[in-house]
C-alpha cells in the first residue's frame, strides 16, 4: 500500500472524529458567519503568564510587529496588482491553472495538476494548519495581555458547509476593552498574527535549507528543452524535401498533422520542427535534428556509460570524451525509476559532439512560484536531488509547505480589507494619520470594496482562460 492510501485514511478517521467531536458538543457551538466555533479556555493561563513574564521585550516587539505589518501590507498590495496583470493574460492564468482566489485544501496540487508545487497530502495539510494557526492566535493573545486587553476565550473554527476538516483557530478578545486602547496598541494586536508567521517562516525556512543539504544529494542533470537556433525566414530553403522560396510563420505553422515538419533545411543545417517565434515576424526558432529530440529523451540524466552525473562540468567533460558517431547510454531518472538509453552522438554546429540539450532559466510567473522561487533559492534548478533516505522527501516537503503556507499566510491577513486584520489595520493607519474617523471610515469602504472588485475581475480573467 503506497503513502496516498493511508493519507486518505487518516483524512477519513479525521473527518469522522471531527464530526463525532461536534456532534456531540453541539449544544456548545456558535455559528458566526460560515463557521462554527468551539470556545474553549486552552491556552488563556499560559498567555497571560507568557506575557507578563516577558512584557518589557514584548512592548519592543511590538513596534517590530507594526513595521512588519506595514511591510506585508505594501508587499500584498503589490503582490494583488501583480497577479491581476499575469491573470490578464489568458496563456498566463493557463499556465498557472490555479483559481486566483481558493482555499488551500489538502491534495489542491495534485487536483490541479500543477507540476511547479510538490504534492499536499492531507497530513502534511493538518500539520502546517496546526503549526501556522496556533502561533497566529498566541501572539494575538500574548499583545494583548501588554495591552491590558483580556483574552475571553479561545477556540478553534470549522466549516461545515464542506467536510468538517477546515480549521480555524481563534481567540476571543475583549473587544470593547480593545477599541479603547491607543492605535499603536490595537495595530501592534493585529499585525501580532502576521508577525507570528513571518517568525514561523524564517524558522521552518532554516530548518529547511538544514533537512535539503543533510538529505538529498546531487545525483543528475535536468534540462529544460531541446537544442534550437532562431532562423530568418529568408534563410529556409526546404520543408519536408520541397523547396520553398520565401515562407511565412503562418504556412509553416499551419501544416496539418499530415504534413507535420520534420526536416527543414536552413543555413546549411537540418532543423525537425518549430520550437517558437519572436517579436520580430520574420523570426522563428527551429529545434536542431539533434539526438536527444530524435530519440525523445526525457528526465534528469544521471549517469554516462555508467559515470555518474551530478553537475553540468561533469556532463560537459563526459560527452566531449566521446566521438561523433559513438554510441552511449544514458541513464535517465523519469521521476520514479532510473532507466537506460542507448543514443549516437553527433556533431553540433561548432563541430563538437552533442546530445543537444538545453538548460533555460526559467523565470516564475504567478505569485505562488515567484515565493516558491526565492525560498529555494538555494538549489540549483537544473540539478536534480537524490534523497538520501526514506521520507527525506515527506520531510523537506513538509517544510517547504509550513514557509510557503505561512508567508501566504502573513501576505494575505495584511490585506486592507474588512474580513482581515489588515482591514482593520489600515482603518487605524488612516485615522492616525487624518485623526478623522470620518475619513478612515470612508478610505476602508473604499479600500475593502475595491479589493473585491478586483477579486471579481481576477476570478473573470481565470473563467474566460479556462472556459
């Protein structure tokens, strides 16, 4: 039995735990909204004592916290401006799949098919709620306690509407107590949340860069295409053994299936098909008739005749120790196995002998790939990694959804909109600044509504893509 059945397993024992659990305490449940909360008084004794203990470093923090907060809300902002522009672009928003606005549900990549994200499972899922949600409500609880704003209860939210599995944890403050505390006091409990996050992602962030170099070793070369030149139009003087005299891109790129390219003659060289265009009209890419694309190799190369591959020297210097005309194995990892294939080395265009492969720097495009992106920058992207034992890969996994999820996290709670602190964050900045509750009243309306005008286009610019 693989790791998905008894992922699923545990996903069915929670559900059915979950819902015995508010079945029988039902009489103690609150709808607010789409949720119903549990209250509880867990943690209150251990916020009260944390805070008072450490409240001279605590009221430092705070100003920590609302600089943070003020940071993430730019951040976030310029982030939402960001995908709104990507999302404009229907071969974008299909490359990125993923609705802009959907909740993180387990198994979300592997639904999606979305190849750039390592797979949620469900335990994985529980987990990184847990860990992110938990130290979200504590700080809230423990600024508060500086704050003298008494902690009611705590909790933890779900909704019922789907399977009762989506968390929520909360806690309950003294809300008349709060609105009567100076504004760098309020904003300082709101942004705790978020600063809470930020922390969690650092740590998580180090103790993944640590799992990633004591676990996974390099252990093979990835590439990203096959070998392409870009060709003048003029320069084609045959398609498929006819000769032509001056083609357009349309021509070319309009052949049936029939008439699939397959040998182009340009510049004295022999291309097998169309790789893509330019700006310029008259441009186009042509792959090269080079091994790899004839033999359709695929997967990360690990070894040469036996000679492990674990950097691109390695396989530059391995190659150029054969002839044109010589035939090796390649070892190639598909994702799951390691298998063999026997291909003939030909000559490149400067006379060298080549597989003709090509290794692209891929820049990310959507918001989740761009955050993916900068937290592992760390590893070299054409390299592929070898664990070193069982579970390296759950483990590092695990890891990368608590940074991934918990800077998400951060960003979107600083949003200047109703339902978010940053809602309320940004109400507080506005009246601190104009000292009119009038003013900030209007420039939240403002700031909220025009929030989910944008959602609504964004979430238009995905159905136009997909339907």
């Amino acid at each position: 039995m693989n790791g998905m059945f008894w992922d699923l397993l545990l996903l069915g024992i929670f559900v059915v735990g979950v819902s015995a659990f508010l079945f029988s305490r039902r009489k103690l449940l609150k709808k607010e909204g789409w949720l119903l909360l549990y209250h509880t008084k867990w943690g209150i004794k251990l916020i009260d004592r944390f805070g008072k203990k450490h409240k001279k470093i605590l009221k430092v923090l705070s100003y920590v916290s609302v600089f943070t907060g003020f940071v993430l809300m730019i951040l976030v902002i310029y982030f939402f401006a960001k995908v709104t522009i990507l999302y404009s672009n229907i071969k974008v928003a299909q490359a990125i799949k993923v609705p802009p606005i959907t909740p993180l549900i387990p198994y979300l990549p592997q639904l999606f098919k979305i190849s750039y994200l390592p797979d949620l499972y469900f335990s994985v899922w529980l987990i990184a709620i847990l860990v992110i949600a938990i130290p979200h409500e504590f700080f809230h609880g423990i600024f508060a306690r500086i704050a003298n704003v008494k902690t009611k209860t705590t909790g933890f939210g779900f909704f019922p509407f789907f399977l009762p599995v989506f968390l929520a944890a909360f806690v309950n403050l003294d809300e008349k107590a709060m609105e009567k505390k100076k504004n760098f006091e309020q904003m300082a409990v709101l942004s705790a949340g978020t600063f809470a996050n930020i922390l969690t992602a650092g740590i998580c962030l180090l103790l993944m860069i640590g799992i990633f170099f004591a676990s996974f070793t390099p252990a093979g070369i990835i590439y990203n295409d096959y070998a392409y030149d870009f060709i003048n139009l003029n320069e084609i003087t045959s398609i498929n053994n006819f000769s032509v005299s001056t083609p357009t891109y349309e021509t070319i790129s309009n052949l049936t299936s029939a008439q699939r390219i397959n040998h182009i003659v340009a510049k004295n060289s022999t291309f097998v098909g169309i790789a893509g265009t330019t700006s310029e009209s008259n441009m186009v890419a042509l792959y090269y008739s080079a091994p790899a694309i004839k033999n359709n190799l695929s997967g990360a190369i690990t070894s040469i005749n036996g000679e492990k591959i674990d950097g691109f020297e390695k396989l530059a210097s391995e190659i150029n120790s054969y002839n044109v005309g010589e035939t090796i194995t390649l070892g190639l990892y598909d994702g799951v196995d390691v298998h063999n294939s026997d291909v003939v080395l030909e000559r490149s265009p400067d006379g060298t002998p080549w597989l003709g492969v090509v290794f692209l720097k891929n820049e990310p495009t959507g918001l989740i790939q761009k955050l993916s992106a900068f937290f592992t920058s760390y590893k070299n992207p054409n390299i592929y990694y070898k664990p070193n034992y069982n579970g390296a890969e759950f483990l590092y996994n695990l890891f990368w959804w608590l940074v991934l999820i918990s800077f998400s996290v951060a960003l979107v709670n600083m949003l200047p909109v109703g339902i978010f602190d940053g809602g309320r964050f940004f109400y507080l900045t506005i009246l601190s600044i104009t000292k009119s509750k009038k003013i900030a009243e209007t420039a939240f309306r403002i700031s909220t509504s025009a929030f989910l005008v944008l959602i609504l286009i964004l979430m238009f610019f995905w159905v136009k893509a997909f339907f």
